[in-house]
C-alpha cells in the first residue's frame, strides 16, 4: 500500500525551476534514500512535500495516502502524518524541546498519552539517544551544537512516529558515535512502527549500515536520474556522480 506517490512534479522557487518531473512512489514500511551533489534539489524535494509555501509546484501531483495534498498547506500535511526533519534545525527560543513535541502531538490529535506516560516515553527515547534528559525542558534547539539538534530531530521522529518522515542529512556533521546514535533511534521509529516510511538523504553510508534500505534514487538538476535498490548506495560512494550528471545533461 502506497504512502506516497509523486508524479511528474515540477517545482520553482521564486522564477527559478529547481525540480523537473520527478516521480517517487515510497510504501508502507519502506526506507527509500536519495542521494546527488550538492544542489541537486533534494532539500528543495523535502520541502515541497512538506509544502512550505516558498514553493510552488507548477506541474504534477503529490498523493500521500491516497489524498492529494499538492495544494495543502503544511500544517495540514503535518497533521495528516507527514515530517521533515531539517538539514539546518531551527531554534525556537520561549519553547521546551518538551512543550514542542506535546503540542506538536496534540496537533495530530495523538495526544492521548497522559503526562506521566509521555514523559516516561520522552526519556526512554532520549536513553536511546544518550541525551541528558534537562535537555526536555530547555528551549528548542537553543544552544544546542550541531549534533543535539540532530539529535533533538531524531527525538522529535520517535514520539511524532509520522506515517512519513523525511530526513535531510540527519547524518551530516555528526560524530561516529553520534551517527550510530542517530541510527539507533531511527531504527526504534522502525520498530515501533512498522508501516511508518522513510526517505532519507544522504551523503554518507554510515547511517544507513544498520538499516535496510528498499530504493536508492539519485537526483541530479532536480531530475531524478536513476532508481535502484540498496547496492546503488555503494555504487555512488565507489564511483561519484560523473556517469548520472552526464545522463541528466543529455535529457536537457
Ligand atoms: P540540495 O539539497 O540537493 O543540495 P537544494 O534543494 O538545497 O539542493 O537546492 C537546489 C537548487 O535550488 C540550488 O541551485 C539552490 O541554489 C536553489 N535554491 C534553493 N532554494 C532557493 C531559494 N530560496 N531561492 C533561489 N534558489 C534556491
Ligand atoms: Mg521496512
Ligand atoms: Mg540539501
């Protein structure tokens, strides 16, 4: 069963055309992950699902469980089950780690956990992490380093436990020890629920050594040039993107 079906989409920022027809099915339970230089627009992809409205699509359609959402405002697309977790994580100053992810539950309508079973849930969860637990009631993101607010976005994926998350180089800038961390906690999201999807991009392995990927995607000037299984992973970090940049300037 599909969670998310993209068709011929086609996205600008401002006047600039970033995605081109780009297709991606992702089902229940399936770890898709994509790759591509710098610039490529796979943030730019992340956005437009989630749709933040800097975006417009132009051409296509994004269905996500079977409703389309190409024209539905983030908030809604947040409710309906869908995460992006950022490349550069905000700082909400006025707002506890904690406070976020209840109201952020509430939101859904999930939040039918009494206090004392969230909290217990939130520190299981940061145990997982190894984060200290004050971490819950300081303000969000708010002088943490580069690897708590990783951190702090995989903790917000393990209690949000979205139909959908997608996460943009979660990876990058952490520490081996933090990577691995990193993965633990993905893996948990995973377990906890089984029919939950991921799409995740990346420049490393590392983070993906512990899970099972279904779909590997490359893009390239915003098209998505080439689609395999788990080995294209290897297959990139081998060879680079030489081959696929030069497919996507013959298709222009
Ligand atoms: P990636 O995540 O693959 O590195 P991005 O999605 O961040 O790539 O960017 C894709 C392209 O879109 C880049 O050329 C970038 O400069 C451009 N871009 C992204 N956001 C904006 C914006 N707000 N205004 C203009 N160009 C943008
Ligand atoms: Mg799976
Ligand atoms: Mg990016």
């Amino acid at each position: 069963e599909q969670i998310l079906q993209v068709e011929g989409l086609t996205a600008r920022v401002e006047d600039k055309v970033i995605l081109h027809e780009v297709g991606l099915t992702i089902k229940k339970g399936e770890t898709h992950v994509l790759m591509g230089p710098n610039g490529a627009g796979k943030s730019t992809l992340g956005y437009v699902l989630t749709g933040n409205p800097k975006y417009s699509v132009t051409e296509g359609k994004i269905l996500f469980k079977g409703n389309d959402i190409t024209e539905e405002a983030a908030d809604k697309r947040a409710k309906a089950g869908m995460f992006l977790s950022f490349q550069e994580p905000l700082e909400v100053p006025g707002l506890s780690l904690e406070s976020f992810i209840r109201s952020a539950l509430s939101e859904q309508g999930r939040n039918k956990m009494r206090v004392w079973n969230f909290r217990k849930e939130l520190k299981a969860a940061m145990e997982v992490l190894h984060m200290d637990p004050s971490y819950a009631g300081r303000d969000l993101n708010v002088g943490f380093s580069g690897g708590e607010k990783k951190k702090s976005e995989i903790l917000q994926l393990m209690m949000l436990k979205p139909d959908l998350a997608i996460l943009d180089e979660t990876d990058s800038g952490l520490d081996v020890d933090a990577v691995r961390l990193a993965s633990e906690g993905i893996r948990e999201y995973q377990k906890e629920n089984p029919d939950g999807a991921l799409l995740i991009i990346t420049h490393s392995t590392r983070i993906l050594d512990a899970l099972h990927v279904d779909a590997t995607h490359i893009m390239v000037n915003g098209h998505i040039v080439a689609s395999g299984d788990a080995s294209l992973v290897d297959k990139i970090n081998r060879e680079g993107y030489e081959e696929y940049e030069k497919l996507a300037q013959k298709g222009e």
